[in-house]
C-alpha cells in the first residue's frame, strides 16, 4: 500500500503554507520534450530586448529586473550578453561567469536589510542562459532555504522607491568594475510650499537683536578710518592652504525593467 503521508518538507519551518495538502497525480513521462522559449536565437526574446531594459550592461553580460516590486528586497537576473546556454559557454565565458555570479552576490549583500543571497539557474522555461539571485531579508529566518522563490509572490512589495534606490546601487557598484550602470534612482517628491506663514516671518527678540548687531557691524564697515590707519584684516589676509574636502562619486542611476517568471 502505497505511503500517502505528506513529504517532510511541509513540516519545515520555512513551508509557506499549513492544512491539508494533496499531493498532485504525476504525470506521464513524455516520449519528447517540447522546446523551451527562445531555442533559435531569432525567436529569442532575450537577444531582442534592447539594453534600456536592464540595469547594467557589458560586452558580455547583462542583468535585470523585474517589471515591479516583489516581496523580497531583491530580485536580479544575470544573462549572457550571446546566445548561450550553461553548458554552451567558451572558458572564457564560464571563467567570467563564476566572477560575475560573485560580483553580483556581493552587491546584493550590500543593501540594507540583505542577510543571504540565493543563486539558482533552472533553464527549463527559457534556453538563452539567465541565472536567478534573490535576497532574503535579514532576521526572516521563516524564509531561509528552497522555498524562497514561493515567499517572494507571498510576501507584501517592497515600497517602490525603496526597491529603486536599490536597483541604482546594486548598478552602481557593478559599475564600479566596468560596464554601463542604466538604472535610475526614484525621484524625489517634494513640493514647495504655496504660502508662508506670516508668524514665522515675524522676528523673535533674540533674532531682532542679532539682527541689530549685524547691521552696527556693517555700519561700522562703511565708515571711513581717519589718515594713517591701518587696515589689520587687509594686512592679515595672508593665503592660506586649501582643505582636502572630497567629493562623493555620484552613484550611476538605475532602470526598472521586464522580467518573468514563465522563464526559469
């Protein structure tokens, strides 16, 4: 008698999901598999998609987005820039791959609220190479492991500009090794107010008697000094060394972009 006990997995502590699950009836195998999306280059919708689609760009790769927030705070795709799949890459290519896969890990890490980064290559939707990396949040120890990809559709968006901002360091920072960062950072919603109100135009007499010192100040300024007096500011006005202030690098400014899930 067959076992009809649910998989251990269910009792997980990271199964999305409680009650009573059914397992479905397994399906016949096929004598021949169909043909994934994008098998000849010409019907790829991976080669045709232009490079204002992505967040970053190279000669040899480049990574996108999703079309929107997800639940998770990040959800990238690394693809190759030619035709190829995994097994296809030259040794160049798999060589820079791995340094890729390694870059991208890194930048994802970087942001705020980021504990682990999960890498997955599945290839059965699509057949132009495309490798996953998803962030899972810090502290949700509840999404640690295989279910990952499940939370994602589970779990509330992220707020939009938050997920913007985070394109725009994710291509910042790859940037910083080559290629092209093109997504772009939300825009700042400030609005500048219609009127001012009058009482705060009225002086306080702490400000009232500032403002009488600075204008004794600037009435002593004008005054001419009599014959033969000397003008100690002006002599004293020596060169002086200019300080080290640094100026940040502005950070390269990312794009949303297109992506499915009907691809994996």
């Amino acid at each position: 008698m067959p076992d009809t006990s649910p998989p251990t997995f269910t009792e997980w502590s990271s199964f999305p999901f409680e009650g009573d699950i059914r397992v479905k009836q397994l399906e016949d195998p096929v004598d021949i598999e169909p043909p994934r999306m994008g098998e000849d280059a010409a019907d790829c919708a991976k080669c045709h998609t232009p490079d204002e689609a992505y967040i970053w760009v190279s000669d040899n790769w480049r990574v996108r987005s999703m079309d929107r927030p997800s639940g998770l705070p990040m959800v990238l795709i690394l693809e190759s820039r030619s035709h190829l799949d995994l097994g296809d890459l030259p040794n160049m290519l798999a060589a820079e791959l791995g340094v890729m896969t390694v870059r991208l890990e890194r930048a994802i890490r970087s942001l705020d609220g980021v504990a682990r980064v999960h890498v997955n290559r599945w290839g059965d939707g699509a057949a132009h190479l495309h490798v996953w990396f998803m962030a899972r949040p810090y502290g949700r120890l509840q999404l640690r492991g295989t279910f990952l990809t499940l939370w994602d559709e589970i779990l509330p968006p992220v707020p939009e500009a938050q997920w913007r901002e985070n394109l725009a360091l994710v291509a910042a920072w790859l940037a910083e090794f080559g290629g092209e960062p093109l997504a772009k950072p939300p825009r700042i919603d400030w609005k500048a107010p219609s009127s001012f109100n009058s009482t705060a135009l009225t002086l306080s007499p702490t400000l009232a008697g500032s403002a009488g010192v600075a204008q004794a100040d600037a009435d002593l300024a004008n005054q001419t000094p009599p014959a033969g007096a000397g003008t100690p500011a002006a002599e004293d006005a020596s060169p002086r060394p200019a300080g080290d202030a640094s100026t940040p690098d502005d950070a390269p400014q990312p794009v949303a972009d297109s992506g499915s899930r009907s691809d994996t």
